[in-house]
C-alpha cells in the first residue's frame, strides 16, 4: 500500500498547518494558541466529541467508526516548542523570539490533524479512534498531566501509540523496538556547602570548588566501574556553579546534571551510588554536600504485542524492509513514557532524513515525511479496529 491517496491530496493542507504552528511555537503548558487552533479543527473534521483542558492545555478528539462498535485506540502528538532561537532562515520560520519548534512537534501535531480529518471522513473502521494532543513535553510531564487527569479513563483507553520523527534516519523509514526503546531521565541537584575565605589562606577553609571538581570525578566511577558494562546508563553534570571573583574561596557551590538509565535496577542504583558518592566525597574534605535526586521521566517502554503491531502497519506504508524493529535503544527521553505504564501501546520514530538534530537551532520538520506518519496514523486505525 504506500501512502493513502487521500492523504497525499491532503499533503499541501497539512504542510500550511504545520508552518502555521511553526511560526507560532509555544512553551511547555502555555500552548494556547495551538490547542486552540487543534480544537477548532477537530471540531470542524466533524469529531464526536472535543475536549479541552485536559491536563490543562491538552486537547482530546473522538472517533466512532463506521463500522459498529469496537475496542479504543488512542493516538498521541505533542504540542510544545523549545526556548531556542530558531536560526533556519525557513519563510516560515518563528515570529516569537527565542521560541522555536526544534524538535518537530509543529510536524506531530499537523499529521495528527490529517489523520483525525481522514478517520472522520471515512470512518471506515468498528469502534472508537482518539486523538491525544498534549501539552509540556520537553520537560514539563504534560503527558503525565494528562494522565493523571484522568486521560484514559475518560476515553475508555485501551491502547496508546505515540510517534517521533528521527533525524539521521532516512525519509521513508521507520524504527522502533520492543521493551526500552527511551531512557528514563532523573535530574540531579547537589548542593554543597563549605567553608568561604581568603583564596591566599585555604587551610582556614573548606574549598567547595576543590569539593565540586573531586564529586564530578568520583562520580563517573559509578557509571564505570558499579554500572554492568553491559547495561546502559549515563551521567553527565552540565551545571557547575561556585564564586563570583578570584581571591576568595566560595562557601558553597551547585552542581546539576542528569542521570539516564534503561532498566529499574539501574535506576536504583544511580540513584543508590550517587547518594553514597556525593556525600562521602564531600566528607572526606571536611564538606557536606546534600543530594537532591529527582525522578522525572520514566523509562519509555514499548509493550511487545503493540510494537509488533506497530512495525506491522509501519511496513504497510513503507516496506517491511524500511522498517527497523530492532533499533538500538536512545538515551534521550520522552514523557509518552508516562501513557505507556498507563496503558499497553508502541512508540515509533520515523525518519526525519538528514536534518539538523533534535533541539539544533538550524532543525526543522521534514514536510516531505507528512503523507508516511499521516498514513500510519489511519492505518494504525483502520487495522487495529478492523471490525
Ligand atoms: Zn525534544
Ligand atoms: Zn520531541
């Protein structure tokens, strides 16, 4: 089958949507405009019903097929942008500045939009379709807000998919595996507090900075040397913050970072050893140093039945043989994470081609990729829902 016919007429409609959304990205809950836009649309598709403020700016559409009464199968897109300064010189590149859509959500949104007209249109399918839209997934837990809302209990959820496109994956390909395809994504805070003094006088003091750069170091030996090799796991402290001038030791400094891991056990144990590390560190030197470890996104694992369904739609669009289903696992996270330990369900990248990558200031959705996600999306449908 390539791509619905339908759907390729719709190609251009949805590329205006998309660059309409992209020219106006919006942050975390504060998605306004574009919920508004995505309600107004469903709406006019002739949807059965039409919800707003579901974890607070999330837009929810419903489906009844044609074809009599069936299970419930939920689609889900985002809606957020990131604070970056977009630098894509594209004519419909953001009007707001230092806002843009950098990783493609402009693109989820619109193609979500098409595939919600088409099953409107068609209904050719027994039992009900629902289209997520949710608001804050770069680091706001909208998916998690919405759940907690009462998301799948109020539909009647029974099955969630979700779809990210993939830079550095060709056009016309999709990936996706079973079991952990994203990381669980764990901030970490470590406060440390000293003694402050004359940079010239050191033994008077306690030397946060000194403290901070021995922590940095001890740290990474969780990853090495506690962490299985042959497990994934990922430390990296971005944030170091102590001083403001040259001749004086600082009394405390900051650390942030983040922690990433694919399986419980070696969550646990990060957040385990981390804890040990930090403060025995900063013991030894006379400091303490206080810990907060924070668990944000969890592990986004694909559940075995669904992932096989998804790859099996994935290669009615495009050719089982464009289709990986065995794809390395990624160390980034996604807050679809939260629906899928909700409900049974498949995340699926499709290739972005060889854009800029997620969150650069030069990435920009892939029109050419609208009709292969649209097309999955009512596939994903019109099979699971066969009657
Ligand atoms: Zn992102
Ligand atoms: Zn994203």
């Amino acid at each position: 089958m390539p791509i619905v016919n339908r759907i390729a007429d719709m190609h251009g409609e949805i590329t205006a949507w998309r660059r309409d959304i992209h020219a106006h990205p919006e942050l975390l809950y504060d998605v306004h405009r574009t919920a508004a836009a995505v309600a107004d649309k469903l709406k006019s598709f002739g949807c059965d019903e039409v919800a707003t403020g579901i974890g607070r700016t999330g837009v929810v559409g419903v489906i009844r097929g044609g074809k009599g009464s069936g299970r419930t199968i939920a689609l889900r897109a985002d809606m957020d942008a990131l604070p970056i300064e977009e630098a894509t010189g594209a004519p419909y590149q953001s009007t707001v500045p230092g806002k843009m859509h950098a990783c493609g959500h402009d693109g989820h949104t619109a193609m979500l939009l098409g595939a919600a007209r088409y099953l409107a249109e068609t209904r050719n399918f027994a039992g009900t379709a629902v289209v997520i839209f949710q608001p804050a997934e770069e680091g706001g837990a909208g998916g998690q807000a919405m759940v907690q809302d009462g998301l799948m209990e109020r539909f009647r959820v029974e099955e969630v998919y979700g779809m990210h496109n993939y830079p550095g994956l060709p056009v016309g390909q999709f990936a996706l595996r079973p079991g952990p395809l994203m990381a669980a994504a764990d901030r970490i805070t470590i406060e440390i507090e000293g003694r402050g003094g004359h940079a010239a006088r050191p033994h008077f003091a306690v030397d946060t900075v000194l403290v901070g750069a021995q922590i940095i170091n001890q740290i990474q030996s969780i990853v090495a040397r506690n962490v299985d090799p042959l497990q994934a796991a990922v430390i990296s402290i971005c944030v170091f913050q102590a001083g403001s001038t040259d001749n004086v030791i600082p009394q405390t400094a900051l650390l942030r970072g983040t922690a990433r891991s694919l399986t419980p056990q070696v969550r646990d144990l990060l957040e385990k050893r981390l804890h040990e590390v930090v403060e025995g560190t900063a013991r030894l030197y006379g400091a303490t140093a206080k810990l907060t470890y924070k668990r944000d996104y969890p592990i986004t694992r694909n559940h075995e039945r669904q992932a096989a369904f998804a790859a099996s739609v994935a290669a009615e669009v495009v050719g089982r043989e464009r289709v990986d289903d065995q794809i390395a696992p990624v160390m980034g996270a996604e807050d679809f994470s939260f629906m899928l330990e909700a409900r049974p369900g498949a995340f699926i990248f499709v290739g972005n081609g060889d854009s800029a990558g997620l969150h650069h200031p030069a990435y920009d959705f892939n029109d050419e990729i609208i009709p292969l996600g649209t097309s999955y999306w009512v596939k994903l449908v019109e099979t699971a829902l066969q009657g």
